[in-house]
C-alpha cells in the first residue's frame, strides 16, 4: 500500500482535474480510491437520522434565550463537501461550537462528515450531545434540501416567542432576526450552485454565512466596513431615535481560508445589537478564547462589541480592563470596575433595535 496516496482519499472530491492534465494519462482517482480501500472498509460511524422540522414546543423553550445572548447561537453547518483539508474541518466546527452550549444544526454532507470522527472512546458527536434544539444540542435535520427547517426555526422564533405577523410580512421578519436571533451558517465545503442559493436564502432572512476558501469562486461576498460609522445607524422602535452601533454582524457572506480562522470569524458572528450584557458576555468570552485558541491572538475589534463593563467575560474581567485602558485609551473607574468613556454606545436593556421607519412606536 501507498499510504500517501490513501491519506488523499479524504481530501479529495473526485472531480478529476488531476486526470484531465495528467501527460501519462494515469487513472489518479481510480488510483487514490484504490489504495483507501481498507480504509473505505472501515469508515463507519453512527449519526442521528434526519429529524425534520424544529418543533413549535422546542422554539417555545429556547425563544428568549437565544434572543436574550444565554444561548450564544445556532450554529447551522450545512452544504458539499469541498473541504479544503478533509472531513475532519466538519468534525472539528461541530465539537467546537457544541461543547459551547450553541445549538448546531446539521444538514446533507456536513452531517455524515461529523459523523466520520470518533473521541478516544469511539463516540462519535451524536453519541456525546443531545439531539433537542436546545443549548448544547447536535441535530440532524435531514438531506440538504432540508436547510429550510432551519430558516423555519429562526422564522418560527420571530413568530412563537415575537408574535409577529408571517402573512406578506418578510420584511420584519428578516428585520427582527438580524437585529435579535444570533446564527450563522456554515458552508465549509460549498461548490454547487444550490450550497450557494442556500447561503443567500440566509442571507435574505438576515442570517450570516461563512463559508470555506473554494467559496471565493461564486464571486460574491457581502463584507461589512466598520470603518464606515455611517454604515452602522440603527433606529431604536421604542422613541425613533437613530443611534451609532457596533458591528453586529458585521459580514453576511464571508470566506475564510483556513478553519483556525472560521472558528472565531463563526462566534463573531453571532453578535446581535439586542444582546443582553450577560447574553454579550458569554458570546465575547467564546469569540475571545477561539481567537486565543486557533490564531494565538486577540481579535483586532473585540473592544467594539463592549458597550458596558457587565459585556466583559467574568474570568478575565480586570485583564481585559487593563487592555482597554492602555491599548484602546478607555477612561476606566478601578474603583467600581466601570468603564466611564469609550464604548460606540451604552448598553441599554430596553433598546429596540430595527431597520423600518414603520416599526418605530407612536407615542399616545
């Protein structure tokens, strides 16, 4: 056995370009799939079957949660498997983001892929997590034309726990989810033309996508400036007034090239202008430490999602102070631990974000 060849098998696609160039005319993916053979033979691993639809009762459950930041996410890795670098990327997103307590929500190739990996004791993640829509949850939700069960879920949270209207009513609906449902889609190894009309129906319901290098070749990337103040207005419903806010989110479409840069890139993502500071917390301890993790650094703009000293992870509370003070030029109260200048805005728990003039509330 050549085992450089059968290490190929993982990465490879079987597209045969390799084929089309070769000058001896080599069978190479015949070649490749040859020498996996045994290894073929042994890929096994258990996964959950396809549930469908996220139920009504489940939304009921984790509705505030979500919107409020305690659950920092719905993670939705979804789509082909063109992974730069095998399947384990797959493996690798789902375990990271599921012992995190976000729901992550799984659908087609992304699915098996997850599957394919096992812990030292031969679990695989299905096996380790529950399959509710709940914090800490794994779910398959079916083949990859059921991503629609998971708009649906955002959908349905706009609807079940917001109770707003759905009849010819997208426009709010999209308007609420971008402003208050913190998730993201992953598309990690999107290469057909339905990964791709995936990824924009996201995008439309106002849900960011990330998806993996090969994603540049759609040649469309919806990247935010937040450089541009004038970019970041929002409308606060409750007196109409127009306030300047962080980046949250800051990108719609958006390539990375490695999955040590996704990761965080994912968790970033997940910022809504309606979190809570407790909800803000969480999502900035978990953005921080994978950055940490992965890219051994700090995030570049993690001082812009702080509004409040309450925003700022409890564990390393005072470090990241001294961080503002010196490295941002923060005005900070050592006294009571406040932060006295510096945040874009202050952080207040009755904002009522929005993009619509008509959802702004007349004063009786």
């Amino acid at each position: 056995r050549i085992e450089p060849l059968a290490d190929l098998f993982d990465k490879c696609v079987g597209c045969g370009r390799c084929e089309q160039v070769c000058k001896k005319h080599i069978p190479i993916v015949d070649v490749i799939t040859k020498e996996a053979y045994n290894k073929l033979r042994e890929e096994k691993g258990r996964m959950r079957i396809g549930r469908g639809p996220v139920w009504d009762s489940e939304i009921r459950e984790v509705g505030a949660p979500i919107v409020l930041g305690t659950i920092p996410g719905v993670i939705a890795p979804i789509g082909c498997g063109n992974y730069p670098n095998g399947t384990k990327d797959a493996w690798l997103i789902v375990k990271e983001f599921a012992e995190r307590n976000y729901i992550v929500t799984l659908t087609g190739c992304m699915a098996i892929d997850a599957a394919l990996w096992k812990d030292e004791e031969g679990k695989t993640l299905y096996e380790l997590h529950h399959g509710r829509f709940d914090a800490g949850g794994v779910l398959n939700i079916g083949s990859c034309v059921s991503n629609a069960h998971i708009h649906d879920a955002a959908i349905k949270i706009a609807s079940i726990f917001a109770r707003r209207t759905l009849r010819g009513n997208y426009e709010e609906i999209a308007d609420y989810i971008l402003s208050r449902v913190g998730a993201c889609g992953v598309a990690w190894g999107a290469m057909s033309q339905k990964a791709a009309s995936i990824a924009t129906g996201f995008n439309r319901l106002g849900i960011p996508a990330v998806v993996g290098p090969h994603g540049t070749k759609y040649r469309r990337a919806f990247l935010g400036r937040p450089d541009i103040k004038e970019d970041w207005q929002i409308i606060d419903a409750s007196n109409g007034s127009m306030l300047y806010f962080e980046p949250a989110p800051q990108d719609l479409l958006v390539a990375c090239e490695t999955v040590e840069e996704a990761l965080p890139m994912i968790a970033k993502l997940c910022f809504r202008p309606s979190d809570t500071d407790r909800g803000r917390s969480i999502k900035l301890t978990h953005y921080i430490d994978l950055s940490l993790k992965y890219l051994k650094t700090y995030p570049p703009d993690w001082h812009l999602f702080v509004r409040t000293a309450t925003d700022l992870p409890v564990a390393t509370k005072n470090e990241l102070l001294k961080k503002l003070e010196d490295e941002h030029g923060w005005e900070i109260d050592w006294k009571r631990k406040r932060i006295v200048e510096g945040p874009i805005r202050e952080y207040d728990p009755s904002f009522n974000p929005t993009n619509l003039k008509r959802l702004i509330r007349e004063k009786k």
